[in-house]
C-alpha cells in the first residue's frame, strides 16, 4: 500500500470481542482457566477459531464459531479483562486504529449466570481503560442484546449498559442470526422498540445488526429505523436493492458499518463484484458509509486490509475512503474533544 494510506489513522466502529482475539492469546487464557479444548495442538487449534472461506458457507456457521468457542474461552472476568486490553492493543500496533468502539455481550461470559455479571463489566472496563493509557486511543464498549434472549435478559443488559454509561459504555446493539427471516417482521422488531427507548433516553446511543443476510431484503432495515431508530446500522447492505430503503438511510441521516471480509466470508456478497455494487450504490444515493473489520482474527483480517480490499479493487477512491473514515469519527459513539 502507498505511505500515505500507512499513515492515515484508522477507526473501527464494528468489531465483536469474540471475533478478535489473537489465536495464542485465546489458546493462553484457555490453559490458564483449564478449559477442555477438542484439539490437543496448537495449529489445530487455529484452524477451529478461525472462519477460513472453505468450513463458512454462510453468517450461522460464522457465528457457531464464535458462540462455541471464542466466546466461551473469554467467559471469565480475567478472561474479558486480558481480551479487551489485546486487541485494542493489537489494533494499534497493526492498523494504527486511534479510535475502537469493541461490542460483546456481557451475559454471554458469565456462564448462564455463573458468574456475576457486574464482575465481567468491570473486568471488561479495566482492559479496556489499561490499553487506552498505554497506547493513548480512544475506546467504548457496546453491549449486543441478542435475538435469541428473550424479552427479560435483554432488559438486564440494557440495564447494566446505563448503569455503566458513564465507564465507557456507551451504546446498545442488536445482533444474532437472521436465517429466520424474524427481522422481516415489523411486529418482531417492535418486541425492542421499549428496551431501545430506555437506553435512548438514558443518552446511550443505538446500532443494530441487520439487512447482513442473503435471501432477506430490506424490510428489515426499514423496520429497524422506523422502530428502533438507531444512528447506525450493522451491515445493512440488503438495503441496497431497495429504494425506499435507502431514502430512509438517507433521510433520517443512518450510517452504515460496512465490514468487506465478513461479508465476502459468509457469502453475504457472492464476490467483489456485488460488493463493489452495493458499496457504489449506497455511495451514488447518499447513504453514509464506514468501513469495519467485524472480526479480525476469527476472519484472518485488520483494518489495513479491509481498507486494502476496498482500494485496490476500485471500489472507492483514496479520497472517498478518507470520507468514510471522516464520517467514521463524526458518528463515532465517543464524544469528540
């Protein structure tokens, strides 16, 4: 890549915990915790957390990976704490990312109620603060309610992410499967709209997985504003075979996290093509983009590569990719200073 991309300071708005863990930091915490891996090596234990394009057909065997494994090992306030402060860090160190809002669930790491909830946040904000002082970047954490909780779970965690609204954390997300379509459903989205007021009118701010899936269309990202009425949207690229959709991204002013590997990996895009097609046509009806890495090490990438992808393949320009970056920042769930 020329120097001048090299220097340019990167912001990463869309990154899971559970997807970005280093494979040796991971194998560490698992035989620190003594936890019972199906591979005795650790190659073989490389190749289980990572989705490498020939075992990931689609989003779901995406997210067994994670749900199965990474997500598991971190269940441990050391586990979160040593996870949080690793990659922020190794962000830094490889991507020169100055600014990181990391999302994970908090209910997903205390082992169905095993372990106190309040003891994984905190662990999670101690990370979190430790990388910030040594490297001198930005970061926020992002809760991920999750579709397959029901009402009242969900409920708890919006209530911890006011609770620690002032300790960094600084957003709610809605994030799962959709290979159930459920999201199609205006009704089904309405099950959130009171958890995402709440958190709203306690001065968190809201983003939302949706529109990721092939073979859904974008009545779901309409749902989603209409209802839910984020300033940012995960994914969302079936939006743009939708008009009425993307006026609506337009007119109610919704950024996109846009994340190219993880869409070419789970056959979200059928190839460089389509994604270069989608990330053109939002562009052409002013719809906001930013570019993201969902999940470094679990999709083998960094924010270098992702803004490489969209470089090299002409999908936009160097001064197009700066104006995402640019509304990156401006939309970015940290208060500028």
């Amino acid at each position: 890549m020329a120097q001048k991309d090299m220097t340019r300071e990167l912001i990463d708005l869309h990154i899971h915990v559970g997807g970005a863990v280093a494979p040796h930091i991971l194998w560490a915490i698992a035989h620190q915790q003594g936890f019972k891996l199906p591979v005795k090596s650790y190659f073989e234990f490389v190749d289980l957390i990572t989705a490498s394009p020939d075992k990931v057909a689609s989003l779901d065997e995406y997210l067994k990976i994670m749900h199965t494994w990474t997500e598991k090992i971190q269940s441990s306030p050391m586990a979160i704490e040593r996870s949080v402060y690793e990659v922020i860090g190794k962000e830094y160190r490889s991507s020169r990312v100055t600014q990181i809002e990391l999302r994970f669930n908090p209910m997903k790491r205390n082992l169905h109620s095993e372990l106190d909830l309040d003891h994984i946040i905190h662990a999670a904000i101690r990370g979190m603060d430790q990388a910030m002082l040594e490297y001198g970047v930005k970061a926020c954490l992002i809760f991920c309610l999750a579709r397959e909780f029901d009402h009242k779970l969900n409920s708890i965690i919006v209530d911890k992410a006011i609770k620690y609204r002032h300790r960094g954390v600084l957003g709610i997300d809605l994030a799962g499967t959709e290979s159930h379509a459920l999201e199609l459903k205006p009704e089904v989205v309405a099950q959130y709209e009171d958890l995402f007021e709440r958190a709203r009118k306690a001065g968190l701010k809201a983003t939302v997985h949706t529109g990721e899936t092939r073979g859904t269309g974008a009545e779901g990202v309409i749902a989603v504003i209409e209802k839910l009425k984020p300033q940012r949207i995960g994914h969302g690229i079936r939006a743009a075979y939708d008009e009425a959709a993307m006026k609506l991204l337009k007119e109610r002013d919704v950024v996109l996290e846009i994340c190219p590997t993880s869409n070419l990996q789970t056959k979200a895009v059928e190839g460089i093509k389509e994604l270069e097609h989608i990330i053109r046509t939002f562009w052409d009806r002013g719809v906001k983009v930013t570019i993201n890495t969902d999940g470094p090490y679990l999709l083998n990438t960094d924010m270098r590569r992702e803004i490489e992808i969209v470089e090299s393949n002409r999908i936009l320009t160097a001064e197009q990719i700066d104006q995402t970056l640019a509304w990156a920042r401006e939309y970015s769930f940290i208060r500028r200073s």
